[in-house]
C-alpha cells in the first residue's frame, strides 16, 4: 500500500501538509447589514388592478389550440351563421391549408366561392367553383355550377354565365338551383334580344 501511495505522489504530484486549524479558516463579518437600511432602498408601489381580457369568440379560442378539419369546418359554419364573414374566410382558409384533401378541405372551396361572392370578389369566387368542379363530391357540385354562373355573371361574362347554367341544368336537372338556373338563362335572353 505504501508503495502505491508513493507512486501517486510521485506521478499526480500530491502533496500531504498539515491543514491550517478551522478558525483560520472561518473569517468572522463583524458588522451585519441592518435592515432599516433595506426598507429605505426598496419603495413598495401599490399593486396595479387585474386586467379584464377582452371577450373572444369560441371560434378564436378553437384556433388557438390543434383542430381537426371536421372541428374547423364546424367552427367556420359557426362564424358563418353569426355574420361574421371574415372569420369565416379565415378558418375557410386554413382548411384549406392545414387539410387540402380531406372532405372539409374539398368543401371549403365552396364555403369560399360563397363567401367571395357576399364579398364582392367574383374572380376569387370563380377560381374556388372552379377548382371544386375538379374535385369535388357530386352532391355539391350543382352548388358550383351555379356559384360560377354567378360569379361570371358579376363579371359580366354572359357567354360563359350561359354555358354553366345549361351544364347545370344538363348534369343536374333535379337540383334546387334547376329553376333559379332556368330564370337566369331568361334573363339572359331577354337582355340579349333587347341589344
């Protein structure tokens, strides 16, 4: 065992000397702060009122967390409902976005076709039926004929307004846009005769 020790000292350089006794080692403050000098130093503020936060609707408190494209489709409807068309948009928007080939994101182009038109924005109205003519769902699709129709006729592109409206009524003579369709192309027609 000494030879081991003898080794460590000669290769780590360890060096064994008597340590200086405990009260060398303690240095003793004789003077404590006083604490009336803490007072002084630190004035105390009265606290400030809680803020109220403002009221927010449940479809913004919706978005803050991860929805599914069914909970954002709902929250959207909602908004839509409530009149509040630019919420609307937006979650229509992000649908679109965050699920672009669910059901709802396939939907939504409709929602925003709607909701350009409201707005009086045809040329957005008409890319969103037209991209839903693409790949959309059967069911919806008489829906986009005629939000196209509308939305070339805003744009006073009667040719074409005349064009969708006769596919409408060729694809889908059962729907409920059939006869609103079939007063239009009338309309069209009288306008066209009267020039």
């Amino acid at each position: 065992m000494a030879g081991i020790t003898t080794a460590a000292v000669k290769i780590f350089g360890w060096k064994f000397w008597p340590r200086p006794p405990v009260e060398a080692q303690i240095k003793i403050n004789t003077r404590a702060p006083a604490l009336a000098d803490d007072l002084r130093l630190v004035p105390v503020a009265a606290e400030p009122p809680p803020l109220i936060a403002p009221a927010v609707s449940a479809s913004v408190i919706a978005t803050r967390r991860n929805l599914s494209a069914s909970e954002m489709f709902a929250a959207a409807k909602a908004a839509r409902d409530h009149g509040d068309r630019a919420e609307a948009l937006r979650l229509s928007k992000q649908i679109e976005e965050f699920f672009p080939n669910s059901p709802e994101g396939i939907n939504s182009h409709v929602t925003l076709g709607m909701l350009y038109l409201a707005l009086e924005q045809p040329e957005l109205a008409l890319q969103e039926f037209a991209t839903f003519r693409r790949v959309g769902s059967p069911e919806l699709k008489a829906e986009a004929y005629f939000g196209q129709a509308q939305a070339l006729g805003k744009l006073a592109r009667h040719d074409d307004e005349r064009t969708v409206l006769d596919e409408l009524i060729a694809s889908y003579p059962r729907s409920v846009y059939v006869a609103a369709a079939r007063a239009r192309l009338k309309e069209l027609a009288t306008d066209a005769g009267a020039r």
